[in-house]
C-alpha cells in the first residue's frame, strides 16, 4: 500500500487496489449520490468514488471505511450527509484538469 498523502483528515490521493473489473463485481452503486459522470459505491465496508464513461467505470478510489470516515467528517453523522461529503471528496480527488489531478486545496 502506497503512502497516502493526507488533506486535514481526508486522503488526497487516489488509492485503488483493485482491478476496475473486480471492483464492478462487488461495489454497490448508491444511485441517489450521483453527479455527472461521478457515482458513489459501497465496496464491502469501504465508500469508493467512480467515474463512469458510458456506464463502465473508467477510475476510481477508495475513501476508507464506511465506520472510520463517519468519524472523520465529524460535521455530521447523518447518512445523507456522509454519503454528499464522500462524493465531493472523490470528485476532487478524481477530477482532471489539463492531465493532473485536482486534488483537494484549501483554495477550492
């Protein structure tokens, strides 16, 4: 597992283990948390962000378990809330710009 640079408490880079194929097979997609080309899925008991082209995931990353990042996004504990503010982190996170990666930046 590759160091994962960190912004406050949030990760602030891309960690995907696992082949895009095998990630398909067992992430659930949370149809409700959606924008754009940017889905969020529960993979096992991690939240992951994807982004889909034509309906196959072409990135995706891994946000960290669904218990540890309720507790690390302590502005709420409301699901709803949980699940919004993972969907912004990966969007960030997987987002490109001129080939590099967004990011997150305290200058967003």
């Amino acid at each position: 597992m590759k160091d994962l640079q960190r912004f406050g408490n949030l990760l602030n880079e891309q960690d995907n283990p696992i082949l895009i194929k095998d990630f398909e097979e067992v992430a659930i997609p949370q149809k409700k948390y959606r924008d754009g080309n940017i889905q969020l899925y529960i993979y096992e008991d991690m939240l992951a962000v994807a982004t889909l082209n034509k309906g196959k995931i072409t990135r995706y990353t891994l946000l960290g378990n669904r218990d540890e990042y309720k507790v690390l996004y302590s502005g709420s504990r409301a699901t709803e809330d949980i699940f919004r503010q993972a969907l912004w982190h990966g969007a960030c996170i997987l987002t490109r710009r001129a080939g590099s990666t967004i990011g997150l930046d305290y200058n967003l």
